[in-house]
C-alpha cells in the first residue's frame, strides 16, 4: 500500500504529472533497450580477437578494444618494463586526492603531505635514485593527466592567492597588475594559452634553451588556473567580516602576519567549494593538452586505437572507457563538493 | 623611515615594476633575437598576403587567393555563428532540465538529475570526439537516412530542404527587427500611460500581432514566395537545400549539450532563490497567476540567473576553441594554420586573444551595465 501512495505522490499527483510519467516511460521503453543491447548484453567483451567485434558491428559494442590497448591508453608511451612505476603514480596521485579531501588533514601538515606525494611521484616517473631514468618525452596517459590536474592546482594555489591579495591591495600599481592578469587570462580560451607555451615559449627563452613540451604546457596551466583561484579566494576574502581586518590592525599586526594569521584562515575555509570547482574544471580541461600533441590521458586513447587498422573501428567504444574514467573522478569530486559545501555552512548556521 | 607605512607601500611597488619591467625586458631582447636569427619580419603586413588555403565553411565570400586578414574574418564569423546558435539551444535546453530538476514528478526530477551529473562531469573534448566518431558511422551518401524529401542524413552531413533565394526572406528578417523596436516602444508608452492616468494597456496581444504580422505582411506583399529547393542526389553527392557539415553539428551538438548542463543548474539556484513568501503575498494581493510570475517572481530570479548565465555564455564561446579537434574552421583553427603557413606566431596569437578578449570584455561591460539596473536599492 505504501507503494501505491509513493506513486500517487510522485508520479500521478495530477492529469499532468500522470500524461508525462506515461510518456517518460514508452520514451525510456523504447530507447533504452537499444542502448542497453548495445552496451552490454550483445557487446563483445574480455580479450578477443578484432575479427568477433567484426561479426557483432552494429549489434554491440566492441569492449575487447579495451582489453587490446589498456597498457598503452593507461601509460602511454612508458616504457613498457616500467610501467609499473607510472601505475604507482596514479595511487599516489589519487590518495593525494583523497587525504586532500579529508578535513582532518586540513592543516600544516598539508603541505608538507603535498610536497611528499609531489615529490614521490616525480620520482616514480623520471626515475634517478636507483630507478631508470625516463624521459618526459616518454610520459604518457593517466598520469599524465593527473600530474598536469594536481601539479597545476598545487602551484596555482599559493600564485593565486598572491593575486588576489594583490587585487585588493591598497597600493595602486599592484592592484592594477593582478586586475589586467586576472582579467586577460580569464577572457581567453585555455587553448590560446596552450598554443602560446607550445608556440611562442621557444621565441621567449635564450638561444639554445629548450624546455620539455610538457612542462611548458604545465606553466600554461599554472599560469591560465591562478587567475581563476584568485577570483575563489577573492571571494573568501570578500566575506570576511571587516571587523577581522580592523581587529588585526588594532593587535598591531603587520600586513602580512594579519593575513597569514587571521585573514587567510577564515577566507580560504569559504574559498575552498569554490576551489574543488576550479580542480574539477582543469581535472577535464588538461584534455585540451591532445591539440598540442602531449600524451595526456585523451591522447594515449585516442593514438591507441587510431594508429591500429584492426582496432580502428571501435574508436567510439575506447572513449567511451575514457569517459568512464574521467566521469568516476570528476563526479566523485562534485558530490564531495556539494556534501562539503552543506558541511561547511553548517558551522555558520545557528 | 621603514616603518612608514607609505614609504613601503611605494617601495613594494616600485620592486613590482622593476620585477615585471626587468622579467618583460628580458622575454623582449631574448624574441628579438630569435626573431633576427630566423628570420621572421614582425608586424602584421603577412596579413595582405595570399591565404592559400581553402576554407570549408565560410559565411562570407572566400577562395584561397583572398587574403589572410579575409581568412580571419571568416574565422571570426564562424566562431560567432557556432557559438551564438549554440547559446540559444543550451539555453532553451538548460531551462527545461533545470525546471525539470524541480519538477515534483519524481522520474522527471531524476532524469533530468542524471542527464546533468553525467554532462557536466565529461571533459568536452571527448564528447566532441564520441559525437564525431558516431557521425563517421554513419551511411555513406546514397544510403543516407532520409525523412521524406526533406531531409537526409549521411556521413557528409545534414541536408535540409530550404526555402529557393529570393528577396522576401531577407526583408522578412529586418520586418521582424523593426517588429521588436516597435514592440518595445509599444510597452513604454502603454507603461507611460498607465503611470500617468492609470488605464493600462494591452501589451501581450499586440506584441504578437506585431511580431507575427510584420514579417507575414512583408512576405505577402513581396510576392510571397513559396518555392522550396529539395536536396537532389546529384553524382556523388546531394545538390540544393542547405547543407549542415558533420563538423558543424558535432561541436554544436557538444556545446550545447555540455553547457546546458551547467545552465540547468543555474536556472534551478535561481528559482530556488526566490523566497517563497514573495510568491504567497503576490497571490495575497490578488496578482494573477501570470502576473505573478511576470512581476513579482521571474524579476528576482533573473536577477540571481543572469551574472552565472552570462559567465556560462562566455564559457560556451571560449569553449568553441575545441572547434580545432573536430575541423570546424573557426578562428582558433584559422590562426594555427596562418601560423603554421607563415611562421608568424607572435602576431597570430596576438590576434587570437585580441579577439577573444574583446568577446568578453564587451559581454562583461554590459553585464556590469545589467547589474548596476537591477541592483537591490536598500536604504
């Protein structure tokens, strides 16, 4: 009986509600089955030959594309031997997500935990200290992109914090710089910044100087994210109550121990939704990376399947995994971001 | 002398401009060198010169002997039109999921929910790749999947009967402009009016007489044509009607689809915002239920949608850039092949940022005009 009143409650409250759940479901009933068909029940799945997706094309998917080529869409082109060490690096990156998200590691100890893991997985790729060295060359899929993401916001982070300080300085000049560099960065696609590290870094730098692909495209990120965190810790700093800043003044605080000491605490603690945000945005946005050729995740996918004749068919079903992979992340984040966003007015609430 | 606060104020930013000035002379003798030593002329006389490329979609005259400068205008052009066409579907697609969202039809609600997480958490990029990838599976030309004589859809794109040339439609178009202006002139005089001595008038009703009559009329009397072109296949591909590129489609596909995920959140915070006493003591007053909506509850509303909706307008436009991973020549794409074919890499970007800086900064500008209007007054 319980059922049948959850239904008239949410289904059939009215002559509207009753004609649009009617039509939802022969729209689903007639769509989904299809999709589901193809998805999964006569999809080819596990390590089988080209010639089984062959016999199943147009009926199902082809997964086995995914069997053939994961070593090459996850690391790219790491050498083969070691690819355990690029492996390592995507549960060292990820747990650095993860203790990030922790509000009990929301401390000094930080940072010192983010140096570590950036640190260890630095190591992990480029090897030295008893590991073979691998070129940045050689880096490619997963990791990649999880190094552009969290290195990008991790150097970010303190660059955008400086400009925001800067934009609400007193002192004209400085404001007038962070205002003209928050303010162009955040007009212009990333893309144009992208071609600019890929372009236009070889023009700026000393004859002779050359610098990995890769790392000019993570300064572009760097560079392109700040302006966006400034904005986030803006508005942190923004709800602070002026209060706070008069109470500082009057301690007789310097500027600078006013903000480290009380000012920043209080901001970054509202800056901090924002700011998962801005992390979910370039989690998805280091894709952009494949137009100026650097083996990120995307790249690894798309070269894997393009480059092989036999698989090349089934390109549609290799970013599908993809954007199996990206999904579980960013979605993982934006429900962490609306649960602590509630957690966090929760401490405002009285 | 230090501890004068003024005094170091002056003294931080004079190390500022030193820092920046020295860090800008450095980049600058360093691009003037190697500029020298490869022997690239800097300035913008290459854009005279002669494109050399072919455009695939162009909305103004182009062949390969114009000019760059020609070639960046279509550029520009092409990445307006995608993105303004795009604005208005994830607009029009973003409101009916975020109301959707609130819907108090449960399966609605969560179908609408699931079509948001699942949009808005896929980098674009490979959405734009799935979308292209499906397009290339689809049947060759003469396998095309057709709808009657109007239209047929193959791997070379989307080919849609369309109404033959003719004078009338360009006219209809500046009718309905004029129907607009008309329109609104129309609403400031019945609001005069009705300030002044109290007798409203109708404003709904001839609104739509206008807007729908001008053009109607502007048809007639020009003949009103009705000559329609259908797509005829012609050797190895469709003549006549309009033709809509596979690469066209999948980035307008993908814009929209992906932006208006992000919209239906905006348009469901908006709603959310309003207080619900603010519905409740407009019913009290005797509003009707239009009125209600139009007066008391879409205005404030709007006011919490429009800045996240603007943003999200510019997003769609700076996210157009991707056009370059499908083959859409939008001017992203222009620009890297100008830069591949002349080595002007220096200007090409500055054009490219000049241009995208202006999109924005204009949008901005007015954005700021539309917030100062409908900024709460308090005392």
């Amino acid at each position: 009986m319980a059922a049948i009143g959850w239904l008239r409650i949410h289904l059939f409250s009215s002559a509207l509600n009753s004609i649009l759940t009617i039509l939802i479901v022969a729209v689903l009933a007639w769509v989904l089955p299809g999709i589901f068909s193809w998805l999964i029940w006569d999809a080819v799945w596990g390590p089988q030959q080209p010639a089984a997706c062959e016999a199943a094309r147009g009926e199902g998917a082809c997964w086995s594309v995914v069997w053939a080529k994961i070593r090459f869409m996850m690391f790219g082109t790491y050498p083969f031997g070691e690819q355990w060490r690029s492996g390592a690096t995507i549960f060292v990156l990820t747990g650095l997500i993860v203790v990030s998200a922790i509000r009990w590691f929301w401390n000094r100890w930080l940072i010192a935990i983010w140096m570590v893991g950036i640190a260890l997985s630095f190591w992990l790729m480029g090897g030295g200290l008893g590991l073979t060295p691998v070129k940045a060359e050689q880096w490619g899929g997963l990791p990649v992109t999880l190094i552009l993401a969290i290195f990008g916001i991790g150097f970010a982070f303190p660059l955008g914090i400086l400009l925001a300080l800067g934009r609400r300085s007193q002192l004209p000049v400085i404001q007038a710089f962070s205002v003209i560099y928050i303010e162009a960065i955040r007009g212009v696609p990333l893309i144009t910044v992208l071609f600019m590290a890929s372009v236009m870094f070889a023009l700026f730098m000393p004859e002779g100087m050359r610098i990995e692909q890769l790392l000019r495209a993570q300064i572009a990120i760097v560079l392109f994210i700040a302006a966006y965190m400034a904005e986030a810790v803006r508005g942190g700093l923004q709800a602070v109550p002026r209060g706070q800043y008069e109470a500082a003044e009057a301690l007789g605080l310097s500027y600078w121990r006013a903000m480290g000491l009380i000012i920043l605490p209080q901001a970054l603690k509202i800056s901090i939704p924002p700011i998962v945000n801005i992390f979910i945005s370039v989690f998805k946005d280091t894709s952009l990376v494949v137009i100026i050729g650097i083996y990120d995740f995307a790249y690894a996918v798309k070269k894997s399947v393009e480059t092989d004749i036999a698989w090349r068919n089934y390109i549609v079903e290799a970013f599908l995994f993809s954007i199996l992979i990206y999904w579980i992340y960013c979605f993982a984040m934006s429900k962490y971001s609306q649960w602590l966003e509630g957690q966090l007015a929760r401490g405002e609430r009285r | 002398m230090l501890n004068n606060e003024r005094t170091r104020g002056i003294v931080w930013q004079i190390l500022l401009i030193a820092a920046v000035g020295s860090v800008g002379w450095y980049l600058f003798t360093n691009t003037l060198h190697n500029l020298s030593t490869r022997q690239i002329q800097v300035g913008f006389a290459f854009l005279g010169r002669e494109a050399g490329f072919e455009i695939a979609e162009n909305r103004i005259e182009f062949d390969p002997s114009m000019s760059y400068a020609r070639a960046f205008a279509v550029g520009i052009l092409n990445t307006l039109h995608v993105a303004a066409i795009g604005i208005v579907i994830a607009t029009v697609l973003g409101t009916l999921v975020g109301i959707s969202r609130l819907s108090s039809n449960w399966l609605l609600a969560r179908l609408a929910s699931a079509y948001v997480e699942v949009m808005r958490n896929i980098p674009l990029l490979l959405q734009l790749f799935v979308w292209y990838g499906l397009f290339t599976m689809l049947p060759g030309v003469r396998q095309s999947i057709s709808a009657g004589e109007w239209l047929f859809l193959n791997q070379r794109g989307l080919r849609v009967a369309w109404p033959a040339p003719h004078e009338a439609w360009t006219a209809m178009l500046w009718a309905a402009l004029a129907a607009v202006a008309l329109m609104l002139l129309w609403r400031r005089y019945a609001r005069k009016r009705q300030a002044a001595t109290g007798q409203p008038l109708p404003v709904f009703w001839p609104s739509i007489a206008l807007l729908a009559g001008l053009p109607a009329l502007t048809w007639a009397l020009l003949g009103a044509p009705t000559s329609i072109e259908y797509p005829k296949l012609a050797g190895f591909n469709f003549q006549g009607g309009i033709n809509v590129t596979p690469e066209f489609m999948t980035l307008l596909i993908g814009l929209s689809t992906y932006t208006s995920a992000f919209i239906a959140e905006v348009v469901r915070a908006g709603i959310l915002a309003v207080d619900r006493g603010q519905g409740e003591a407009a019913m009290s007053l005797g509003l009707s239920p239009g009125h209600r909506l139009r007066l008391v509850t879409l205005p404030q509303a709007l006011r919490v949608i429009i800045p996240p909706m603007t943003s999200q307008y510019l997003n769609l436009t700076k996210n157009s850039s991707l056009a370059v991973a499908v083959g859409y020549p939008d001017l992203v794409s222009i620009a890297n092949t100008t830069m591949n074919q002349t080595g002007q890499a220096l200007e090409a970007i500055a054009i490219l940022m000049g241009v995208y800086l202006t999109i924005s900064l204009t949008i901005s500008f007015f954005m700021n005009w539309y917030n100062q209007r409908v900024r709460l007054v308090e005392r």
